[in-house]
C-alpha cells in the first residue's frame, strides 16, 4: 500500500532513475561503501496508521496525572487566551524556515519585529533580539555577552537567588567558555548589595546578574546595585520574569545593561518544560554584541516599508568562529506566541494578569500559615510566588498533595516549601489545597 | 500574497483590550508591594480586540511562504512535509498542561516519550544513548563538543583542545567550538568539499580534541574515505563527531554509529519532519556511542528499575546542564510520532527518495546551470550559477525570480567554495510533478537570462514587497516601534 508522504509511484521512480541513468535506487548510494549500507531490521514498530498514532499517544499522554499546579519554580500556569493557538497553527507561519528570503517572510520579520518592540516596552531596554532557546541559555548568553561588551575582563558574579537551573546552565558555558564565575550570597531571602560590593572589590569583574523575581519569589530591591557595578565598569544584568514587568520595576528603571528571562510566563503552555523562549535585551550601546538573530525595518525597491534579518556581520555565518555566539535560529514560533498573547493582554490584561496572580498567592500564602503548619520564611515583598518554613516532611508532603490532585509545596531549600498561584486558580481551588493540608493534619499523616 | 502595512501597535486604541479575565474578588489589588519595587509607567502595549488580533496576524501570515505553500528547495535546511497528526498529539492537554518540575511519578508518560524517543533513534543512528536537553542543532552541536571536551578532562587529557573542521562546513561549528572553549582548526577540502586525508594526517596529534564532519558534505557528496579518517582520528586519541545536517538522505539505509562516528546531533525539524516554526523551535537531541553515556548532560530519564522512568539528575561525569529543563518536549512527541507513523519498512524509503529527487534534478537542469562536480550526489547538490555566465546574472537573480515562480528560493552563496553557489535539496515528499514544475521554471530562468536579463536583476515583480535595502537597514537600524509623534 501506499505510503502518505511519499508521492512517488513505481512508474515515477522508473521514470526519474532513468533520467538519472541508474537502474535502481540502490544504485544511488554506489558510493557508498557496502560495509556502511545497513542491511539488518531497524528495531522499530510496524507502520502505524493515523489511528494508531492517536490511540498510542492518548494513553502515554493518559499516563501523565492531570495536577492542579501551585508551583512555578521557572514555569508558570498562566491562561493561554484561545485564538493564539489557531493562529500559531496557521501553516504560512508554522511551516516557513527563517526568514533569510524577506520577500516572502514579511509575516515572520513582522511578528518578530513586534516581539523586540514589546520586549524593550517590557524591559524599558533600547534593544532586543528576536529570542532565545530559553531563560536559561539567554542567562548565559548574556553572561558571554557581558564579557565581549567590556573586554580583556574574565569574571561573572551571580547571584544565589537566580533559579537554580539557570545558576546551572551559567555554570556549564562558563566552565568550557573560560568565564571565572562568583557568587553574591543571599540575605533574607534577596540578593545581599554588601556581598555584591565585596566580590567587585576583587576585580575583573565583566558582568553581574542577579534576578528582579527571585527563585523565592520575592521581589528582589535592587536599589544601589547599578551604581555600584557600574563603578567598576562592569555590567548590570537583571533576569527578570517578563510577565511581571507589566507591574513591576523594570531592568531599565533598576539601570540595568542588559535583560534576560524566560518568555513562558506570557501564556506559553508548560508543556514539559519546553518549548518556551527566552528574551535578551541591551542598552543601544551593546547592540553590536547581541547574539542571535535581530529583525529591522527597511524600505524595499519600491520605497514601501518592509522587514529583513539585520546586523547579520555580528552572526555566524559570516563570522564563523569569531561570532559573538553559536545561536543561528530563534524560538520563532513561541515568540509569535508570545507577541500575540501581549496583544490580547495590552498594558490593562497585563496588569490585571499580575493582580489576580498576587490576589491568589496572598490568600493562600495566609491561609497556609493559618495552618500552624508553616512559618513565615522570609516577610518580604512576593508577587506570585512565595517560599514557607515547614517542619513537615517535605517529600512526604509533595507526595500526598500529588495524590490529592495538586502540585504544591515544592522543595527549594532545607526545610523550605514553594508555591506559585497565578490567575488560573480560583479560590475553590486553593480552599481544596489548604483544607487537603488540614486533612493531613488531622489525620495525623505529616509526621 | 497581499501586501499588507499594519504594525499592531497602529492598530491600538486607547481602552480596548483583547481578552476577558475573571473578576477580581481578591482585596487590595498589588496591596503591600512598595511604590520603589514597581514601574513607572504602564508598557506601550498595542489596545487592541480580539477581532483585530485575529485579522492582524492572519493578514500577516498571508505575506508568508511555508513548506505548506509550495516547494522549499531549501539546500541543507530539510524542507520536508510537516504531518498535522503530529501536531495533534503533541497538543493533548495531558502532555501540554505536564509542568516539568512535577514528581517523576506524575509525568510517566512525558518520560516515557524521551524513553521511547531514544530507543527509536538509537535504531535509526546506532548510537548508544541520547539527550534531548538541546533546543536546536547549533545547541546539539555545543552540546556534543561539550561531551567531547568533558571526555578528554575526565581523563586528565588536558592538552586536548583543538578540534578539526573542515573549510566547507557550516558556519555554526566553527562559531560552536569557539563558544565551547575549543581552538578550531581548518582542513582543507578538495574542489569537491571532501576531505583530504593528506591534508588531515599532519593536523592529528595529541593536542586534537577531535573533528567534526556532516557526511554527505555540504556538496551533498558522500565521504568516501570516511573509514580511513575515522581509524586516523581515533588511533591520535580524538573523537569523531558527526553533524546531523545531512542525515536525511542516511535515513534508513546507513548509520553514523556504523562509520565510527562517537558522538552525533541531530535535527528533529529537519530530518524527523517537525515544523521549522520561521526560526524554532527546533530540538538537537545528542546521541553517542556507550562508552560516552556518563558524559550526557543531565536531567536525563532513566529507567526506575520497576518498569517505569525517573529523571536522573546528577551524574559526577555529566557534561553540565545546557538548558533550563528537559529540552524542546513538544517537538520530541512530534519526532517520535513521525518515526512511528513511518515504521521500519517506510524509512528504509525516506532517505532513498530524497536522493532520488536529488539526483533527478540536477541531471535534469545541469545543461542550464554550471555543475561544479558531476557525480552522484545524496539530498542535495550545488550549482555555481548559470551554464552561460555571460550575461552576469548572479544566484541571487535567480533565487529571487524564482519567488515570481511561485517557489521558494534555493540557499544560495553557500558553501563558500563556489562564488555563485546555488543549493538544491528537493525532500523525499515532493512528488515528479513538483519537481517537473521546478525545473521547468529554472529553466525559465535561465532563458530569460539571455533575453531579459534586467528583468531578472529586479525580480521579484509579484511578491508582496520587492528587494529590500539592507543596507539601510544596517546602517541606520530601526529594531523596535517607536510611535510617530504628530506634528503640532
């Protein structure tokens, strides 16, 4: 029978061999030696049918559990509004390449320039790119970033309050690319402006970046920060949670060089972890060092307004091992997605987005220490996000949650619990989290 | 396609808004968050209704050209046809709405994709183990250097830090060793972007870190010395690493496990059919040889001994973490559901076919455009310009006259080894009849070469805008939208 996607029928594989001169389409890999053309059974299922597929993937995505998510920790469940995804879908944008032939892309080079707009709206920066892979690898794109922007300096200072996974990936491109990296120390829960000032005291410093959310969730007060990094002509960078910044001061106001995070708090599904996509945005001054593809407008032969993939001598193919990073592509498609959910939201969406989002984690946040089993870890300024002080077992904890439906009281330190509510979460549900915690209380399961 | 001038931002009004919230009971709204932690002003974001989105962007998207529009000739870039099934599944709300911080325990069937994923690719590759944290093939390719160095370090073999690229190769390995810390090292190819083993042979010594090939290369030639280079690599102590670019026409007929290769990426969205998105996201899953296994990046899933799946998160020997969670998940439900749909007879069809259509093309066009190397080739071939230079129409004048055809445009002015190169890759999922039509109007071309040629230099006439100044663009950059200021 034949297959779907192959057109080719007997009589046009006979037809294009002959033009070709060879007598079978073995023929067309003589040039390669025998001993490498594979001649065992792949070790793979029988052809299956469209239906086969559907039923397939139903029960391996029927074997996920459906939780009630009260965690953020990097990924949050914000509401996708539900024209994004129709239109995402739509196969001009979801089947195209890069838009290297601007003639026929003007859709994409449209949507992305849209995207840099809202991002430097966000932010309050000059510039951004047209995105990353993610938040983290943006991070450490930025921290690569920071040392080309300042020359003949090797040290990064980042600071303990950044998530964890993206201290991690920092990590790892600096441990191959060279970079000597510090660490600013945490004070109650924020990024310690004094620690701050003891390792600039040592030197060498290129870059510094510390959150503006934190992976406790507080909002982190950057106050003196910029003066003092600057002082030693290093670079301020703040990884900050775009959906905050809607409400909250931005990377730009905090006088901040460069910006970075992770786009997936703007309405894009979790997913699993991906995809999502990362933001990176700069002062003018640094334009010329950031990495990743930049759309820009121009004019075509006709005088109309058009958009092309620009300040390409900063990129890759043209650079090759002197280029500013390895990146060649962008998250285009999740960035369309993010541009399209800002536009539904607008500024008034965007505030009510964070307000309800603080409304929510504020009644849990005092509902759970209405408990008496949770104490306050830190008292200092949360927006969505907020970390408790337990003495339960926390595995135990998280365990029976999930049993119950929810996934809470994720552990982020010893003896110290994370919960996230975004405005997806009614009050029923965050009732239903507490009075399942009551529950374990009463029936004496939390010890 | 319509020409259409909207920003969103010129469609904003003040007081619309395109999404209704529920109500907000909650007291206090922002209530104790001090006036210094907030922003001034609110952001500039567009006003706009649902109504208007909906128009903006599918008027947008009308400017546009997929693989779903027409055919991609994309050379190196695996324009094939993108299933819709896939996107269905990858879509269900039990993999969508999975958080990936989540116990192990709740999210066995998002592990048990990347499980299954692997083993499906282990077939196709043979190679021993995957990774799927990298979010595209230059991230794939970092990746794999990554592991590569960690090998060497672990082994305290420390002066290892040269690696082998080929002056053919794409433009991302060199930018990739560099980002990784590696010092690259360039072999020359022959005329027809082969490697030399002469030229290889004095490069190898203990300083060598490995090299990294794409084979077939980015002539579409396949290395027919591969065996050699692999035994010379090896016996100075390097490692082979493969770029999976060019795997589509190895589908299901050769392995780069089997021609030694230690440590591989591949491109889901282009050799397993995932949408390219215009840019991403892509995935670049790493595969390597068993020895290699400890040296993944972590997270990575595993087996729970108990018929299930955990993520493993740490491991002394691992390469480090490269991205934020486990990868681009959606695109792997995608990969896994087109590697399952074709099954163990249908591959051994894909990579024949795109080297059929290949090779059908180029013998049917070589009379019109000069062929630099006349052999067999894989997926694709290269052109450097027209068989008639004389009227001095360059690749570029083709490729854009070729949007006035209704087709996408070739690469072009890549590999570096031609100065009018034009690549062709027709994908295993383009029938005669599309190809005829594409040969037909290249032809076309190369006529109106003779005939029109200032027609060509201005080409495109039908697309929604004509050639762009980039130079201006470069020069005078405007990256963001600034709104016009009204005159008083």
């Amino acid at each position: 029978m034949a297959f779907a996607y192959f057109p080719h029928t007997e009589e046009d594989i006979r037809q294009m061999l002959g033009k070709i001169g060879a007598s079978s389409l073995d023929e067309l890999y003589s040039d390669v030696s025998p001993e490498f053309i594979f001649k065992g059974e792949f070790d793979l299922p029988e052809a299956m049918s469209e239906m086969d597929i559907r039923r397939r993937f139903s029960e391996m995505a029927g074997r996920n559990r459906s939780l009630t998510v009260f965690c953020g920790c990097g990924a949050y469940d914000h509401y996708s509004p539900a024209v994004i995804a129709p239109l995402i879908s739509r196969a001009e944008f979801l089947t195209a390449y890069t838009p290297y032939q601007a003639e026929v892309s003007q859709g994409t080079l449209r949507y992305i320039f849209e995207y840099q707009s809202m991002i430097t709206m966000l932010t309050g920066l000059d510039c951004a790119n047209a995105s990353m892979y993610d938040g983290a690898t943006a991070a450490a794109e930025a921290m690569m970033m920071s040392l080309a922007c300042t020359r003949k300096k090797r040290r990064v200072l980042l600071s303990m309050t950044l998530l964890p996974q993206v201290i991690e990936v920092a990590e790892t491109y600096a441990g191959y690319h060279g970079v000597e990296l510090g660490y600013v120390p945490e004070d109650n829960g924020g990024t310690s402006l004094d620690g701050l000032r003891e390792q600039l005291a040592e030197g060498d410093v290129a870059g510094v970046l510390v959150p503006s959310l934190n992976r406790y969730g507080i909002i982190e007060d950057l106050e003196g920060f910029a003066d003092a990094v600057h002082a030693q002509k290093a670079l301020l960078m703040v990884y900050a949670d775009p959906s905050s910044l809607a409400v909250l001061r931005t990377p730009g106001e905090w006088g901040a060089d460069i910006a970075c995070g992770d786009c997936q708090s703007l309405g894009l599904p979790l997913s699993f972890g991906g995809p999502y996509a990362g933001y990176l945005a700069c002062r003018q001054e640094f334009v010329r060092k950031l990495p990743g593809r930049i759309a820009g407008q121009t004019v075509d032969m006709d005088g109309r307004r058009s958009f092309v993939l620009t300040l390409q001598a900063r990129e890759q193919h043209i650079r090759r091992e002197k280029a500013t990073s390895n990146i060649c592509s962008n998250q285009s498609l999740m960035a369309l997605y993010v541009t399209i959910y800002l536009s539904l939201m607008g500024p008034e969406g965007m505030r009510e987005v964070n307000s309800l989002s603080y409304g929510g984690a504020h009644y849990l946040h005092d509902r759970l220490l209405g408990t008496g089993l949770f104490d306050e870890a830190f008292a200092r300024p949360f927006l969505k996000e907020f970390v408790l002080k337990t003495g339960l077992p926390v595995k135990k904890l998280q365990q029976t949650l999930c049993d119950n439906g929810f996934f809470a009281a994720l552990e982020v330190g010893e003896g110290l619990v994370s919960f996230c509510v975004t405005e997806k979460r009614t009050k029923e549900e965050i009732d239903a989290l507490v009075s399942c915690v009551e529950a374990m209380k009463q029936h004496g399961n939390l010890t | 396609m319509k020409y259409y001038d909207k920003l969103i931002f010129e469609l904003s009004k003040e007081g619309r808004q395109g999404c209704s919230l529920p109500a907000n009971g909650w007291p206090g709204d922002l209530g104790d968050i001090p006036q210094n932690l907030r922003r001034q002003n609110r952001p500039a974001l567009p006003q706009v209704s649902e109504p208007d989105v909906v128009r903006h962007y599918t008027c947008l998207s009308g400017m546009n050209f997929g693989v779903d529009n027409g055919f991609y000739p994309l050379g190196s870039c695996t324009m094939k046809y993108n299933p819709r099934i896939n996107e269905q599944v990858a879509s269900l709300p039990g993999f969508s709405s999975a958080h990936p911080l989540q116990p192990d325990s709740s999210v066995q069937g998002c592990l048990q994709v990347y499980h299954e994923l692997a083993r499906a690719l282990s077939a196709i590759t043979g190679m021993a183990e995957f990774t799927f944290a990298p979010c595209a093939g230059a991230h794939g390719e970092l990746t794999g250097l990554m592991i590569m160095r960690k090998y060497h370090i672990s082994r305290n073999d420390l002066r290892r830090t040269k690696v082998i690229v080929p002056d053919s190769a794409h433009g991302t390995n060199p930018a990739s060793a560099a980002v990784c810390g590696l010092q690259v090292v360039q072999v020359k190819s022959r005329p027809d972007g082969t490697i030399d083993v002469n030229d290889l042979k004095p490069l190898l010594d203990d300083t060598v870190a490995g090299i990294m090939m794409t084979n077939p290369n980015t002539l579409g030639l396949f290395e027919t010395e591969i065996s050699e280079i692999a035994e010379l690599v090896h016996a100075c102590g390097g490692l082979l690493y493969y770029d999976g670019a060019n795997m589509n026409p190895l589908l299901g007929k050769v392995r780069p496990g089997d021609m030694g290769f230690d440590i591989m990426h591949l491109n889901l969205h282009k050799t397993f059919s995932t949408p390219h998105g215009g840019g991403g996201p892509g995935s670049g899953p790493v595969g390597v040889r068993a020895s290699l296994a400890e040296y993944l990046p972590c997270p990575r899933v595993l087996p729970d001994g108990k018929g299930g799946f955990r993520i493993g998160r740490e491991g002394e020997l691992s390469a480090g973490r490269v991205s934020g969670f486990m990868g681009n998940f959606s695109v792997m439900v995608k990969a896994l559901a087109y590697i399952w749909t074709l099954g163990k007879e249908n591959i051994r069809m894909a990579g024949p076919l795109s080297v059929l259509n290949a090779n059908y093309v180029k013998e049917s066009l070589k009379d019109n455009y000069r062929l630099p190397v006349d052999r067999l080739c894989k997926h694709e071939f290269v052109f450097d310009g027209l068989a008639d230079a004389s009227s001095g129409i360059t690749a570029l004048d083709v490729a854009k006259r070729l949007l006035d055809y209704g087709f996408h445009a070739p690469t072009i002015y890549f590999p570096l080894l031609f100065h009018q190169s034009i690549m062709i890759e027709p994908a295993e999922t383009e029938s005669k009849e599309t190809l005829d039509g594409f040969i037909e109007a290249m032809r076309q071309i190369a006529q109106e070469a003779a005939s029109d040629p200032q027609m060509l230099r201005s080409a495109p006439h039908n697309t929604p805008v004509r050639r762009p100044d980039e130079t201006l663009a470069a020069t005078r950059p405007v990256l963001r939208y600034v709104p016009e200021v009204p005159d008083e």
